[in-house]
C-alpha cells in the first residue's frame, strides 16, 4: 500500500538500475515512513515550489530518503499504526482549536503510535495536534502570529536531546503560525523556546518530537508566506518587508528532517 523507505548508496542505486540487488555494509534495512499530509501551501506555493509533502520529499530525497503520503482528510481510513516506523505531520492552515473531524480522528491513532513507540516529527499544525493529543493546550498565541526567519533557542534539555542536540544552542528556522502550544503536555519535554513561544520544540517519548517550525521550507517558501501576511503582519505593528528581507537559509533546522529519517532507520540512535 505504501512506497517503502530506503536509504541507499549511490553504488546500490547503480545496481538497482542495472537490475541488480547490491549487497554492502551501506544497505538499510526496509522501512516504512509515512508523511501525514493535513493541509495545502496557498496555490501559488503550491504552483512554483510544490504543496507541503513535497516540501518534505525533495529535502528527504536530496538525502537519499523516500516517503510515501497518507491524506487523512479524505476520510480513508487511517493506517494501523503497526505496518508504520516512522511518520511525519505536515503543517496546515486549519486550526487545531477548531476540531475538525479528521483531526480530532488523529489524536486516538497518534495515542496508539505512541504507545507502539512508532517514530513522529509533527510540525508546526503537527506540532501542535500531537501536544493536544498528548495532553496540551493549544489555541491562538496572544500576541498575534509569528512569521519570518527566526532565531530558535535549545534548553537545556534539548542541547541534550538525541535529535535536537544535534543543532547548534541558537539556530535561525522559518516560521509562520497563529496558533501556538500555549501549555505543553505534563509528560513532555521543552526542548527549544524563543521570545515569541515558549514551547518550540517539544519531546514526547523515546521517539516522538514536534517543532513549531518548518524544517521544509526553503527561503523561496518562506517568502511567499510573508508577501501573503503583508496586511495581518502590519495590523499587528509588523514591518513586513523587513522580515522578508532577512529570510535566510536554515541548513540547521533542515538537517533536522534526515537526522529525524536516520533515526526511523536505526532506533537505537534516538536514545
């Protein structure tokens, strides 16, 4: 049902073409990551960059990683969370506060994966909808939206974290939500905070974290989102040209995604 996952050498790719199955010391074991697709980028993203699990599939790709896609709001029914290693929730432009039935359908299935120990990285909507399904509080920050290329602090938990540790203290990430983790879990872990929010990356179990920002986009992206935010960013005191002048690359936060990945492949690394 889904594509598998696999990550490969580049002599294994060059066999696979030949129609051979190379065997080395590089070969992965066979693993299934799943991509939760739970909104659409606006239709010019969509357009000229591609709609959010693509975004997470050219960055995983360009890292040798492939991943199959589950749309939950078709109304299909949701994958047994024991044919799964790994999975990924995109962003959105509902609102969790809204509960919507396909994502209030979600919370359960996330519980279940959780409790399998089934890899997660939710971001930003995802973030969000795996901190309520575990226990948080989410709804709409007080101070308005945060949207830019932001800088991003670990705490000391989170300099410590098997995944998040592998960034540097502060890092720069792009973001864009009204919503926010206003209260995480009790069981969670803070992993990364900023000025703006105080629960930016959070850790739910051996294998299970969530970010507030958008590890997939690229600068581009970024900008795109910002030119859309023109007037709300100015109704809230905003320069918004200001912002999209100091977009920048996050190779930091985009690294996250493949050490994320390897970390589906090789379960022991995430302790």
């Amino acid at each position: 049902m889904y594509r598998r996952l696999l990550k490969r050498s580049s002599h294994e790719h060059l066999s696979t073409h030949l129609g051979l199955r190379a065997q080395s010391r590089y070969d992965w074991p066979m693993t299934n990551l799943l991509i939760i697709k739970v909104g659409d980028a606006f239709p010019e993203v969509v357009r000229d960059y591609g709609d959010f699990e693509t975004l997470f599939q050219q960055a995983l790709t360009a890292e040798g990683f492939t991943a199959s896609v589950f749309d939950p709001r078709t109304g299909a029914p949701l994958p047994d969370p024991a044919t799964i290693d790994g999975l990924i929730i995109t962003g959105s432009h509902s609102m969790v506060s809204e509960r919507e039935p396909w994502s209030e359908a979600l919370q359960p299935w996330l519980r279940d994966a959780r409790a399998r120990d089934v890899a997660m990285l939710g971001v930003c909507y995802g973030h969000q909808l795996m901190a309520a399904a575990f226990g948080g509080h989410v709804d709409f920050h007080p101070e308005g939206r945060e949207s830019g290329t932001l800088a991003v602090r670990l705490t000391e938990t989170g300099r410590a974290d098997a995944l998040l540790g592998t960034l540097p203290e502060r890092f720069y990430a792009h973001l864009t939500h009204a919503q926010s983790v206003l209260e995480a879990p009790s069981d969670a872990q803070v992993l990364a905070f900023n000025d703006h929010d105080a629960n930016q990356a959070l850790r739910y179990g051996p294998r299970q974290w969530s970010v507030q920002f958008h590890p997939e986009f690229t600068p581009e992206v970024m900008r795109a989102y910002l030119e859309r935010q023109r007037e709300v960013l100015s109704d809230l005191g905003r320069d918004p040209q200001k912002l999209i002048d100091e977009v920048a690359m996050t190779p930091e936060a985009t690294g996250l995604l493949t050490s994320f990945a390897g970390r589906v492949f090789n379960p022991a690394s995430s302790t």
